[in-house]
C-alpha cells in the first residue's frame, strides 16, 4: 500500500514557481502514483488563493491554466478529507487545519517547509500520538525514491 501524505501548501505553490526544484519533483512522483495525497478543502482554497495572487502570478509568469491543471490534479486524485477546525494547537492558527488535515486523513506524513510547524515539539508530539510524522522535502523525497 502507497504512502499517505498531506504536503503543506508551501510546497505546491513552489512546484509551480520553480519547475526544476524539489517541489516539481514531489509534485511528479504524485503524477507517477508513488504516495497517495491527503487534502482538504480549506487546503485547496488557500492554495488557489495564494496562486492567484496578481504579485505571485506576474513575478513567476503562472498562468490561470497552470493553476487550474494543479489544482484539478489535486482534486481529482488527492483523498478529500473534511475538517470541523477543532485542532487548535499552531501559533500561527492558519496551520491549524493542515494539522488537522494530516490527522483526520490518517497520514503517514506531514511534508512541510513550515519551520512553525517543524520545530515545534508540541506539535511534533501531537502528531506522533497519531501516527504522523512531520518531515521535510528533501527526507520524504529520499523516502519515495528508495527501492
């Protein structure tokens, strides 16, 4: 059985910014079926968000097609779970529902950039109670690509 993770919304706004860099790389071992992706809702609208920021999407030349193609991708083959925002452990309160996220769509991982979210022991904690483990890119990519 593939690997679950829910991977921060930092990670596939950067997998649009830089089609060369670890994110791309994520993004296609997704295309390819290597894990399975956790998502909710709140995650997809900030996602959308972000990428349709006129500053974002002039400065690295994203077009309205770019973004529908990630955005369906993620749609049509990431796990929607559905989320109540009664996790309420982050300093910054919008990681709240990528915690939440991760716990309630039963991931194995959490892929995140986030430091916040990273190096915080309440959180890392938390998380392990539930089976999940925080990791960064670089560590999950060595994870999929081991044989």
């Amino acid at each position: 059985m593939a690997v679950k993770a829910v991977i921060d919304t930092n990670i596939w706004v950067s997998s649009l910014l830089n089609p060369f860099g670890f994110p791309a790389k994520l993004r296609k071992s997704f295309e390819d079926g290597s894990f399975h992706v956790v998502i909710s809702e709140s995650m997809i609208e900030e996602l959308a968000d972000v990428l349709s920021r006129p500053r974002i999407r002039n400065k690295y030349d994203i077009t309205e097609d770019d973004i529908k193609e990630l955005l369906v991708l993620l749609e049509e083959y990431a796990e929607d779970v559905s989320i109540s925002g009664d996790i309420n452990i982050c300093r910054d309160k919008d990681d709240d529902f990528v915690i939440e996220t991760a716990v309630k769509g039963k991931a194995e991982y959490l892929v995140t950039r986030d430091d916040d979210i990273k190096f915080d022991e309440t959180i890392s904690s938390f998380l392990a109670k539930h089976g999940v483990t925080v990791i960064s890119l670089s560590k999950f990519l060595n994870i999929m690509n081991k044989p």
